[in-house]
C-alpha cells in the first residue's frame, strides 16, 4: 500500500488527530507474539512524559528510528532533543532491570530527507549486539518481522516487545508497503520499530516502521479493519548510518574528533578535546597524579560500549580505564602484568576480530598482545614480533596511514631522529618492513610524538609532537611512491609543552 491514511494518532499518551496526508507522524505499536530474547537491540524510547516509540540499536551509542517520534516538539535538528529523552535497550521485557540498560539521549541527527534520526546515548551499552543492516532492498511480498514495544489490541501500555509478521513490497522510493500476515497489526507506539527479515541465521533491518492504519489495536474504532502500514527503508544508507555512529578512532569525548591524551611532569592526566582541524580546545583533567612514568595509549573500545578507552602500564601492570562517555575514567581493570619499563601504544585492531590490540616493547623487543572487548576486557598472551633493536625506538599509532584497511605503526628511532612507518599486514599478527615516515624528529628537536589518527578529518592519517622550544606541531599527513609520509606542519599549542612528559 502507498499510502494515504485518514487518521493518524500520535504516540502513548498524546491526542488523535485527523489527516488526510501521508505525512509521517507517530504512530504505531505490534499486536503479535512476545518477542525471543535475541531482538534485544530493540530500544523503547521515551520522549518526555506523552510520547514513546520504538528503535533499534546500530551500534552500541546509537539508536535508529523514526524522525516523526520527535516532531511533537517542531521538526528535529541535529543536537541535544528539545524534550527530555530516555532509552532502554536490552530488554525485550522491560521488567526484567538487571538486563541491558536506560540511557538518556544526548543527541539527534536527523536524516534530511527520510523519516530517520539517529539517537546518540550518553553512554553505550555493553553486552548487547546491535542489529545487522540489511544491503539490499526487500523483494516483491518477501516476508518480514516488526517488532515494538508500543500498544496491542488488549494493552494500553504493554511491558514486553511484541512482533508481527508482514509481507514487504518496496519501491524506487524510501517507501516499504507491509501487508498483514494473519492477525498481526501495528499500532500506537511502534513507530521507529525495527522491520527484519531473515538472512541465514541472522536478523537483519530493512526497514523503519511508520505509518499505520491500526485496525483492530486498542482504543481504535471498530470501523476501521485495516492493518497495512508503511515503513521507510535503510538498505540504501548505510554510509549515513555508519558514518554517524560508528566509533571515530582517537576520539575519547565522544564528538567524533580525535583527541589527545598528555601526562605532565606532576603526574596528572590530561585530555585535550580535538578541534577537528588538528588544533585542539581547553584541556580536561582525568587523571589526579599517580600518572608519572607510565606507559598511556588511547585507541579502541576495550568495555564494548561504543566509547574509547585508555589503557596504560602502571607499576608494571597493563590496565584499562573504562571511560564514562565524556573522557573522564573509571577505576581501572588489570588485563596484564609487563615489565615497569614496557612502553606501549593502542594502534587499533590489529588482527581483525572486532576487538582492540596493544603492541609493546621490553628488553629490546616487539610484542603483540591480541585483546578482546567487553564487560570484562582482557588480552591474550604476548606474541613476540620483533626481535630486536627495539630498545632504541619510540612508538606511534596513526591508524591505518597507507589506507589499506590495516592499522599501522609508526616508531622514531631516537639515535638519529629518523620516524619510519610500519604498514600493518593481511596476517593480522606482524607489520611489514619500514618505509621512511619523515626526518628531523630528535628526541632534542621533537621530544614526544603521538599518532593523532585522522585529526583533522580529511581521511589520511596525521601526527602531534611537541617542540624543544615548548610548542606543539599537528604534521597533517601526506604520501609519496613509497608510502604514507608526515607532511606540512603547523604549530597549534603555544608554550608549557615542555612540562609534558607523555602524549598519545
């Protein structure tokens, strides 16, 4: 069905009103079967203390769902909701409290032409797996599930997530016409709900639930016996959803720009927030002392909340600092046990298995410790992949500099100055030979050097070092036939860089 319905109703709590146009409004909940525990990725939301729609966990941040759930309070924007907005995730029965988690909506991005936002959490959710995007539309009356938490035809506000079988038609367009399978209806408060269909053993989102007509759900008249709906598809925008919520690496405040992370010389533990042009704002206190002399990298979620995390070697143990969401840290979690002088660095997931690494080096050598994320983060044991001469060397993480989708290393041979790249191999355990990266950077001349990823968001690689005159450079990365290289620099901290003793 194409759709023009002539009575729209607003979600839980909020009037009916009457239309005649197809214009997206909230609207919609699933009488159906109580849903299995795996679509616990479906989120309840709650908009202020009238409104409640459905969503669908992308990514461990962020929610998608229909933009229409927010109009209540003018068309959405991008930034903080103009109403007071809570998130529950992981729960398919909203009773049960000790599972997954409520969060508060810190922001929206609207999509600007589809009934679609993105809801941004003050903190990710650990330990539920978010829906897997569909990469084709959905074919001529292929069958499907929605899924919601909204009202069914004997509950106003019903405590579990219900699902309901439809048969799905696409078009050219964003529109996805459901027709009812049996008895199922969507109605009030399933808007934004998730569409699925089977893939092999995986459920896969399709589609946005909608409009509806909502017949037969409760508090409809009995007039109305229609139950077809319409959903807006997300086959086809996969790059907006993951360009948005997917974590940007370096960024430890949650703005997806890289950041920088700083000891000084009284021990305490620094964030300088990214400005995304490789110039940085104020910094932030996260560490009180204690910090002197330790080992500091910042590269990947290692709690599996969607945030990045820190991890340090402190009197020789390996740790992790969970961080909140904001850059600030939790107490820390022991993975390891390295000697006091290991230095390491965070370059990303080396191996590719969806979970951060550290490389580090002691006694003259070069380690790989394969890490693993989640509520409790841990690392396996080391695998040694240098064999010597590491001593002399000063480590880096630029991310993936040669662009190749592996995550490299950069180390400053402090003898000569000379900062060369290793280029992550398809092995995921050893990185290749070295190429030249740039010269000059004495251990006088730049005393500390630290990979900023993509700092000023051009899409290649970029580095910080401080100055013996006690500045700080951002080198905006460049290439040549060989390689990845540093390229021009200029100067985006002026003086007291020299009471900095640590940067990553």
């Amino acid at each position: 069905m194409t759709a023009k319905r002539s009575r729209f109703v607003w979600a839980v709590g909020a009037a009916t009103v009457l239309a005649t146009a197809a214009t997206a409004l909230p609207a919609s909940a699933l009488n159906g079967p109580d849903a299995p525990a795996q679509l616990n990725f479906t989120a309840k939301i709650n908009i202020g203390e009238k409104t409640a729609c459905t969503g669908a966990l992308v990514s461990p941040r962020w929610v998608l769902t229909a933009k229409s759930c927010f109009s209540t309070a003018g068309i959405p924007v991008t930034g903080k909701p103009a109403i007071a907005t809570t998130v529950t995730v992981g729960r398919t029965d909203l009773t049960q409290t000790t599972l997954g988690a409520t969060r508060a909506a810190a922001e929206l991005v609207p999509h600007a032409d589809r009934d679609l936002v993105l809801v941004k959490l003050t903190t990710g959710v650990a330990g539920v797996k978010p829906v897997a995007l569909a990469s084709t539309p959905v074919t001529a009356d292929q069958a499907v599930t929605a899924a919601g938490f909204g009202r069914t035809k004997t509950e106003w506000v019903p405590d579990k997530l219900h699902t309901g079988a439809f048969t799905a038609t696409g078009d050219s367009t964003a529109d996805v016409a459901l027709t009812a399978t049996g008895d199922s209806v969507i109605c009030q408060g399933d808007t934004g709900g998730p569409v699925l269909r089977t893939n092999g053993t995986t459920q896969e989102l399709v589609a946005v639930a909608g409009r509806s007509w909502q017949g037969g759900c409760l508090g409809m008249p009995s007039t109305e016996t229609r139950t077809g709906a319409v959903a807006t598809r997300v086959d086809d925008i996969h790059t907006w959803i993951t360009g948005t919520a997917t974590l940007v690496p370096g960024d430890m405040s949650g703005d997806n720009k890289p950041d920088l992370v700083a000891v000084d010389d009284a021990g305490k533990l620094w964030l300088y927030p990214g400005a995304g042009t490789g110039a940085l704002g104020t910094r932030i206190q996260i560490g009180t002392g204690g910090w002197g002399g330790s080992s500091v990298a910042h590269r990947g979620d290692w709690t599996g909340d969607g945030v990045e995390d820190i991890v340090a070697v402190v009197t020789g143990q390996l740790l992790v600092y969970a961080n909140r969401g904001d850059g600030t840290l939790a107490a820390p979690v022991k993975i390891g046990t390295v000697p006091t002088t290991a230095q390491i660095v965070v370059p990303g997931d080396v191996n590719r298995d969806g979970h951060p690494d550290v490389v580090a080096t002691y006694d003259g050598k070069l380690y790989l410790y394969t890490g693993t994320s989640g509520a409790k983060p841990a690392v396996s044991a080391p695998v040694m992949i240098g064999t010597g001469g590491w001593g002399v060397m000063d480590l880096a993480a630029p991310g993936d500099a040669n662009k190749d989708g592996r995550v490299d290393l950069l180390a400053r041979d402090t003898r000569d100055g000379i900062l060369y790249h290793y280029a992550g191999l398809p092995d995921g355990k050893n990185f290749g030979n070295r190429t030249e990266y740039g010269s000059g950077y004495t251990t006088s001349f730049r005393p500390l050097i630290a990979g900023a990823a993509d700092a000023d968001r051009n899409g290649v690689a970029d580095t910080w070092a401080t100055a013996g005159d006690g500045t700080l450079k951002f080198y905006k990365g460049g290439a040549n036939i060989h390689g990845p290289i540093d390229g021009p620099s200029i100067q985006v901290g002026t003086g007291s860089w020299q009471t900095i003793k640590s940067l990553s």
